[in-house]
C-alpha cells in the first residue's frame, strides 16, 4: 500500500505540475504515465507474490494436516487417523449396526530387519500392505502403527458382519503366511490376530 500510494501521489504532482507549466507539459504527462504504469506493475507483481504465498502456506497445511493422521511407512491412516474414522463411525452407529476391530502383528518384521536388512523388511511391509488393501473396501479402513501393527474396521448389519469378519481372517492369515518378493527371498511372516466387536 505504501509503494501504491507513493506512486499514486508522484503521478498527481506530475500532473499538477505539467499545468503550472505549459512547456514542459508533455514531457511531465510522460513521466506520470510511466509513474502509474510503473505502480501498475509493481502492485500486480506484489498481488502475484502474495497470492503464491498463501497458496504455498494452504498446500503446507493441508500436507500438514494429512501428515497427522497418516503412517509415513504405509501411507496409510494412524492411530490418530483411525481413533477419528473410529469416533465418527461409532456415533453413526444404528441400533441394527456394529464395527469390528480386527488387529494384526507382525511380530518377525525386526528379526526380518536384522537378518535381511531394512531395504527388505520395508518391501516386505509394502506388500503385506498391499494384500491388506486388496482385501478390505470402502466404507471399512485399513490403518498402520509403523508397519508393524495393522488394524482393520468393519461396519455392517449384525448378521452378516460376523460372518464377513470371520471370512477376512481366514483369508488374511492365508495371504499372509509368507511374502515372496520380486527378484528376492520368500520370507515366512509370524502373525497374530485378534478382533473386537463394539455394538449398541
């Protein structure tokens, strides 16, 4: 505002000035063009920049926010992630409607680290995640602790949810008795399970 309003002021004396004096009109009309041309530009380039600013400083919160809610190994929700889907899922919850809470460990995941290596450990969780992710559709949710821990909510009907959870444990602990990786060992994974159940 003060470089606009410099501008703005020595483009009025300018012209104030180009009637006090008659000869030198033109060249004074010139130079007050230019003045307001000159502010112009600058206010359009400053606008431009403040505007890229805010842009910038919206984009990092939104990463921000995602980023809390988010396991940096899988790219999955996190604990946070998955006490909020949690916390509005069971406050929708309908008289006739449960969730169940499937848990899994991969308790050999550092052992793998040790012996293998980190670079094998995490391609190992990548695809664990993967088989996970195949398996589980909207509206249920699969979360991450670090790799390690994974966590699978389901939401439906009483009668058919037992029987869809029991049928993804079966199938989860089958698809992942081992991992066998693309141009790599085939490791076996050590897997425990467990599920709750919350109903109203």
């Amino acid at each position: 505002l003060f470089e606009e309003s410099r501008f703005g002021a020595l483009g009025y004396v300018a012209g104030a000035l180009s009637g006090a004096l008659p000869a030198g009109r033109n060249y004074l009309i010139a130079a007050g063009v230019a003045l307001w041309i000159g502010m112009a530009i600058y206010s359009l380039r400053r606008r431009r920049e403040l505007s890229l600013g805010t842009e910038a400083y919206k984009r990092l919160q939104s990463e921000f926010e995602v980023s809390v809610i988010t396991d940096k190994m899988t790219g999955l929700p996190n604990r946070h992630g998955l006490e909020v889907y949690l916390n509005a899922a069971a406050s929708a919850l309908a008289a006739d409607q449960e969730l169940i809470l499937i848990a899994l460990h991969f308790s050999n995941l550092k052992m793998i680290a040790n012996v293998q290596g980190f670079e094998i450990a995490d391609a190992v969780v990548t695809a664990a995640t993967e088989r996970l992710v195949a398996r589980v559709h909207v509206p249920d949710l699969v979360a991450s602790l670090n790799g390690e821990h994974f966590y699978v909510q389901l939401h439906g009907e009483h009668q058919a949810l037992a029987a869809r959870a029991s049928a993804l444990i079966d199938s989860l602990v089958e698809s992942l008795r081992s991992i066998e990786l693309r141009n790599g060992p085939k490791l076996p994974l050590s897997l425990y399970v467990g599920a709750a159940c919350l109903s109203l």
